[in-house]
C-alpha cells in the first residue's frame, strides 16, 4: 500500500490531498520532523516521503506529486499529454518548488540564515523573507488573474501544491493575501472542497 509520511500543514498536505483525489488505499503517517527514525527514510529529514509500496521510496514534493499524477492518469490531475499543457504543469511545479517555497525557508527556520542568534538579525532574516515571499506571490497572483486553477481551466495536482504555500502566506505576510486576491481567491476555492476539508481535518489544521 501507498504510505505518505506527513507533517501537519507543511508541504507534505499537497500530496496528501492528491491521495484523496485520487481515492486509491493509503496510509498517512505523520512523521516527527528530526526524528532519526524518520531520517532514515529521508536522509533530507523533510516532508514528504512517498512510500510507493512497490519497494521503493519517493521524496521531493514535486516528483511525487508529478508521479501520482502519472501512476493514477484516470483521476486527471497532470497534464493533458500536450506538449504546452506539460510545459506549463513543469513551469509551475518549478516555480512552486525551486522559487516560492524556498522563499518561506528563512521565514520558518531564520537562524538557518544568518550565523547571529540575536533576536534583531533573526527579526532582520523574517522580514526580508516575507519581502520575498510577497515579490514571487505578484508573479502567481498575475498568472492567476480570472482563472479559478493554477494550469488553464480544471484541476490539476498544482491547485493541490498551491494550498499549503498559499495558507503560510495568508497565516504569515503582513496583510496575509490582501495585496493577492486572486492567490487568496485560488485558497478559498480550494479550502471550499470538501476533499480538502477532510484532510485538512486528519491533519488537524482545520
Ligand atoms: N525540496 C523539498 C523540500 C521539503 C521541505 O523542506 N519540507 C519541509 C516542510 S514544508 C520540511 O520538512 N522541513 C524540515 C526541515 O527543513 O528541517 C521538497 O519539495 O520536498
């Protein structure tokens, strides 16, 4: 069986809502982040981890969102085999892993970022990153100006990987998403889905 090793609210909620979508059997295992354990089954000791219960096992939010898209292609949440349709699903899962998730890095963990332990440097390294966060979020609100998903006009597992970003921003920047209604439009839509609610729910984070 498919095991998903999870941390509540953290990127690791987007393939868990992918899971649900796709509605195959699964385990949800909520991990303890630092635990040795748990590193032994992801040596970059994050979330998430995909146990694809084929004896091996999948890490990078990306990837394994990309590969239950591709190993459950009846649920429909990849591309639509187009060469552009696939394009955009690989810019926007980049974007969403390589640009505006590590731009939260510094906001969670800011003593990672400066080798001072004074409160005012760490104070220092949390306001630039919520500069950063809202600077790559113009980018997305744009892209998402009169659409109601990330890729074109039906759900994708992009919709799924916006969620958790989209919730920091709204719980963690100045003024949450009001400089971004559409993100925060895109937020609401999918916190409306019951999908959503339930495992927003199992998580504890509702
Ligand atoms: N590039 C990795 C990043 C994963 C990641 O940083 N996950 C966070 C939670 S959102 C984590 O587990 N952090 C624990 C830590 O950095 O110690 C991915 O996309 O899977």
């Amino acid at each position: 069986m498919l095991k998903l090793y999870y941390y509540p609210g953290a990127c690791s909620l987007a393939p868990h809502l992918v899971l649900e979508w796709i509605g195959a059997p699964y385990e949800a295992i909520r991990v303890k982040l630092g635990d040795p354990a748990y590193n032994a089954i992801n040596p970059a000791g994050a979330v998430p981890a995909l146990d694809t219960g084929e004896g091996w096992t999948l890490t990078q939010a990306g990837a394994v969102l990309h590969y239950l898209a591709r190993r459950f292609p009846d649920a429909r949440l990849g591309s639509d085999g187009s060469p552009r349709d696939e394009a955009e699903l690989d810019r926007w899962s980049h974007f969403l892993t390589g640009d505006l998730h590590p731009a939260f890095f510094p906001l969670f963990s800011p003593q990672r970022y400066t080798t001072s332990q004074d409160a005012a440097a760490l104070e220092a390294v949390k306001t630039a990153a919520q500069a950063l966060i809202a600077k790559k979020l113009d980018l997305v609100d744009a892209h998402l100006a009169g659409k109601d998903h990330v890729l074109g006009g039906r759900r994708t597992f992009l919709d799924a990987y916006a969620l958790p970003m989209l919730r920091w921003a709204r719980a963690m920047l100045p003024g949450g998403l009001q400089k971004h209604p559409n993100c925060e439009r895109l937020l609401r839509h999918i916190e409306a889905d019951p999908v959503a609610k339930k495992v927003m729910v199992d998580e504890g984070i509702s």
